[in-house]
C-alpha cells in the first residue's frame, strides 16, 4: 500500500507531516509506504535530523518544489502549478504510484484537483467531503461539509448513499442510521429541498433511513451519517471546532476562581479534530483525504490511517458499484 503525503501542507511544514509519517508507519500495516510529496532537499535535510532509527525504506521522497497557498484560486492554481505539492500528490494517485492522497493543504485546491485529475465516479454529481462529528454514542458523519454550498434533493441523495457505503467500510456498521438535517422531525418540515429530499431518501434502496433530525439531536448521536448541503454542513462544523475550546476555558476560569485544579483534557478528547485526522472527499475516483491546515502530527496519522483504512476496504470500486446498481447518475 503506498500514501502519497503532502509534506507542505500544515502551517507549520513540514514539521507535523514527517511526525505524523513516522507514527502511521509505526500504528499502520507493515506493507504501508509512504510516499512524501514536496521540496527535495528540505524533506531530505529534516529527514536527516531525525537520525538513522527512522524506516527510509518505507520513506520515499518525491520532489515538488511548489506550494499553492490558501489565497489562490483553486483551480487556478492547480493549473498554473503543476510541479506543487498538492498537483503531483494527486497526480501520483492517477498514475497508480500511489493509493491514496492526504493533504492539509488549500482545501479549495485538493478539491479541485482531484476533480480535475482523478474525476468524479460515474454517478456522481457533486463529490462531498464527509467529516466525523462527535457525540455521546460515537463519531457521526456528516456531508457534505463544504464542497457544495448550493445542492438539489438528487445530490443530497447521493450524499446519503455515499455516506451510507463509508459508514459500512470504514465504521463497521452494517446499516448505518442515515437522517437528513432539517429544522423538524416531521415530514413535512422544511423547505422545498428538504421536502423533495426527504420523498427520496425514503424510497431510496439500501438505504436505512430514520427521518429528519434537528439540530439539537445531533450531539445525542441520532444517527451515524448525516446528511445536508454544504452551506450548513460548514456551519455547523465550525461551530463544532469551536465548543471544545469554548468550554474548556470556561472550565478552567472556574477552576481559577473557586482555587481548585481538575483534568479535562481526557474528558474533551472526544471534540479534538486529531482524533479523526481527516475528512474524505467522496465520489471521486480515488481515495484524497483533506485535514487542517492547523493538523498536528497526531492528526497527520490519523489521516493517513482513514486513508489506508479506505484503500484496504475497497471503498472506492464498492462506491462505484453501489451507485451502477442503484442508477442514480443525473445531470447536473
């Protein structure tokens, strides 16, 4: 198995990715290899401070000297920038030297380039990034998360049967509860597109779904895969990455002001990003992994563990089969 690594990516590169590298090819499979995707010389010379212990022959360095930064036009960039670290991570996925790509690069930019390059599944219209939402029964996924801020009832269908094939593969579940996010429980709450996507998702084959969920039922784990367009999916994940920080530092000015010391930190690991290491766009062909450009390297590892997980379940050709089966190819 060989993950291509985006080397450049985090804030602070290429730092956590080289950390991150060597704790997924200690926790991964012994057939993992790594391939590090950025400026030669500079991986080569960090490579080296971390002394002779570390796995080079797990290691592969490839060179590319650009970086796009998070400013630029993303399909721009990825045009103009042919030799940056995100284009030939991606490039390496579709000339099968690689399995998988991970990057905490410019999101727009991994987007578009694993649009550009690896190209949506026949079947789907809209790739989504599907993101792990914690709650009280377990990690919840919900897409889309941002990919597509303006959708119709057919893709948010789509959403639902591609996090349904996720939730199995890569969750364990076997008939993950799949709700649509809306402001009521009943049927016949909500707008024009919730109305029209509830009729579809509950005709839909395969599909086990359990209703409409509101907003505060979320947190209580209502259901494993969540489905809503990107507008509200990116709110309500920054929301989510905010109420961590948020309440910890209320803990703790408490804890100042009554004179009294308690650990929280295990407590709160539930709502730390790093657990889930990264969010997968889903419905390309191919597995690209997208994390924080703040990622430490525990989360780095954990990315390129969905990413190996998603590689050895198959789930990309058992997306595409799923969706050949189930004819839900339409025009955009």
């Amino acid at each position: 198995m060989r993950i291509a690594l985006d080397a450049l990516g985090t804030d602070d590169a290429p730092g956590p990715e080289i950390e991150g590298a060597l704790g997924a090819l200690e926790d991964g499979p012994e057939d993992l290899t790594l391939l590090l995707v950025g400026n030669g010389p500079l991986l080569e010379e960090e490579l080296t401070k971390r002394g002779s212990d570390i796995p080079r022959g797990r290691l592969e360095v490839v060179h590319a000297p650009d970086r796009i930064l998070p400013g630029e036009s993303p399909a721009t960039a990825v045009r103009r920038r042919p030799q940056s670290s995100i284009v030939t991570g991606i490039r390496l996925q579709k000339e099968g030297r690689a399995e998988a790509f991970v990057s905490a690069g410019s999101t727009g930019a991994v987007m578009a380039g694993s649009l550009i390059l690896l190209r949506p599944l026949p079947g789907v219209d809209r790739p989504a990034i599907g993101t792990l939402l914690p709650t009280a029964a377990g990690p919840t996924l919900m897409l889309d998360a941002g990919a597509n801020v303006d959708c119709k009832s057919r893709h948010l269908l789509q959403f639902a049967q591609l996090g349904h094939i996720y939730a199995q593969d890569l969750m364990g579940l076997e008939r993950p509860r799949v709700a649509l996010l809306n402001i009521g429980e009943e049927p016949e709450k909500g707008d024009e597109l919730a109305l029209e996507t509830h009729a579809l998702l509950r005709k839909a084959p395969g599909i086990n779904f359990v209703g409409n969920v509101e907003g505060r039922d979320i947190i209580q784990g209502a259901c494993d895969v969540l489905v809503c367009d990107g507008f509200v999916g990116n709110v309500l994940l920054k929301f989510y990455e905010s109420v961590a920080e948020f309440i910890v530092g209320l803990l703790y000015r408490e804890m100042d002001r009554i004179g009294t010391e308690l650990d929280v930190r295990g407590a709160f690991r539930v709502l730390d990003y790093s657990e889930y290491g990264g969010a997968p766009l889903l419905g390309v062909n191919g597995v690209t992994v997208i994390c924080h450009g703040s990622s430490t390297p525990r989360a780095i590892r954990n990315a390129i563990g969905v990413a190996s997980r998603a590689v050895a379940s198959g789930m990309v050709t058992h997306i595409a089969r799923e969706l050949d089966l189930n004819g839900t190819a339409g025009e955009d």
